[in-house]
C-alpha cells in the first residue's frame, strides 16, 4: 500500500471553503526513460484520482506521464456537512490506494 | 618562427583525432538510443480540439502560476485557477493542461463543480524542454477559455537515461 498523506482542516465553519492537499508516494515511471540496455521502461503511473465528499463526487483528476513523481494534488471545496472525505487513486498495474478523513463541520 | 608553425597542425591533428572518436562513439551510441518521443505543437493541436471540440476557443480568464525559470524539470510547481463564482449555475467544470514539448501533450485533466467552492488546482509536474504550457478551462455553459504560460527548463525531464 502505497503511503498517502492527506492534509484537510478537521473542523470548519458551514459555507466555508477549504483547502484540501494530497500526496501519495509513486514513481510515476512515464514510459518514455531508458533503462540501461537502451529499452523504454515500461509506463507505471497513477491514472486517476477521485475525491468524495460523505460518497458524493467533488473532484476528480486524470493523470498522465507528466506529473511529477509522487503526485501532489491541491484543491478547493465548500464544508457543508459533517462527514468523511474520502480519496481514491487508481493505476497501472492494478495499483489501487485509498485514504479517508473525518471533517466536522459547525 | 618554427613554433609558430608546429601549433596549427598540432591542433589540426588532434582535430581529426578527436572528430574520429566522436563520429565513432555517435555511431555506437545512435542505434541503442531511444527515440524521444515528442508531442509537436500539431499533437498539441489535436489533443486541444479532443477536448474543445468545435467550440471556439476565448483567451482569458484561466490564470497560470507556474514559475518563468525551472532548473529542475522533473517537478515544477504548477497552479491554474479561473475566475468564477462556483455557483450552481455558473461554475468552472473542468481545466485542462497541455504542453508543447513533451513526449506527450496532455499534462493534467481535473473536474470540478459548484460544490468546489473556488476553481483553483496545484500540482507538480514535468516538463521536457523548455516551452509553452495551455490551460483551457470549460465553463457550466460551454464556454472555453485558455491562456498559456512560457517557461525555460535548466534540466530537462523524462529523456535523459537512468
């Protein structure tokens, strides 16, 4: 399991907005690098990432080769329920990692 | 007077002594490396217009805060944001970036809603070369709006071997 790092506040006013960070550890391989015989390396990265909000969609976001190892992702929602926040990264090669987090809101 | 004349075939030879080694080494290295695949600003194109469709494409609006000058290419701060109520009826719904250079354009694609409260994403990402990276934002009514950022890269991403 790949170690995920989730940074949202655990307590928010209603109607605010908040900033939600992630960070999940992958080497994003592209598939375009040469390995030392020469050969490509085979592409192995994180394709899509998917943020609920008590299991309603709030963000979404396909990856490609071009983001940075270890993908770092910053955004934005409105606190309008107590709940959990639950994130969801899917890959290559069957990678699959999940990470959740309580928020109270009054 | 007989050095003088010693010094250019000395330099000479070791010109040509130097251009053999290197035309040799060119020719060992050429067919073990892998050709870099690039996206042209042609696959750029195309990759916007899969997007975008036939809907015209506005300039403005999508900011890019990425910085001018990247030593490193393998992560480079990137931050796009729109100007946008986020409201039920009128809201961002989702951005996209591309780039020029890489060996492939796509970069990032986010979906957003009115629930996002502020239509704004960071993240780090690659850059092969130095050159121009497009956000287009799609707007709740169609719309499109892009804006473009130029960036240099000290060292680039991706290509080099391990």
């Amino acid at each position: 399991m790949a170690r995920a790092l989730i940074n949202a506040p655990a307590k928010a006013k209603r109607g605010d907005i908040i900033e939600i960070k992630t960070l999940i550890s992958h080497n994003m391989e592209t598939g375009f690098r040469p390995d030392n015989t020469g050969k490509a390396v085979p592409r192995d990265i994180i394709t899509d990432f998917i943020c609920k909000y008590n299991g309603q969609e709030i963000f979404r976001a396909e990856l490609f080769p071009a983001i940075a190892a270890n993908p770092f992702l910053t955004f934005y929602t409105v606190a309008t329920e107590s709940g959990t926040l639950s994130f969801e990264w899917t890959g290559d090669n069957g990678f699959t990692a999940t990470e959740s987090v309580d928020i109270t809101v009054e | 007077m007989t050095r003088d004349d010693d010094m250019p075939q000395a330099t000479r030879r070791r010109f040509l002594i130097e251009a053999a080694t290197l035309a040799g080494a060119v020719g060992i290295a050429l067919p073990l490396a892998v050709k870099p695949a690039s996206a042209t600003p042609e696959s750029m194109r195309a990759a916007i217009r899969k997007v975008v469709g036939e809907a015209p494409l506005n300039k403005g609006r999508v900011k890019i805060d990425v910085p001018p000058l990247i030593e490193n290419g393998n992560a480079v701060p990137l931050t796009i944001s729109c100007e946008s109520p986020m409201t039920a009826g009128d809201y961002v719904k989702a951005i996209h970036v591309f780039s020029e250079k890489n060996p492939q354009p796509n970069i990032v694609g986010v979906q957003l809603g009115p629930r996002s409260g502020r239509a704004a994403v960071s993240t780090r990402i690659r850059l092969a070369d130095s050159q121009k990276v497009i956000a287009i934002a799609q707007m709740s009514d169609g719309s499109f709006w892009s804006n473009e950022a130029e960036v240099i890269v000290t060292l680039a991403a991706c290509l080099e071997g391990v």
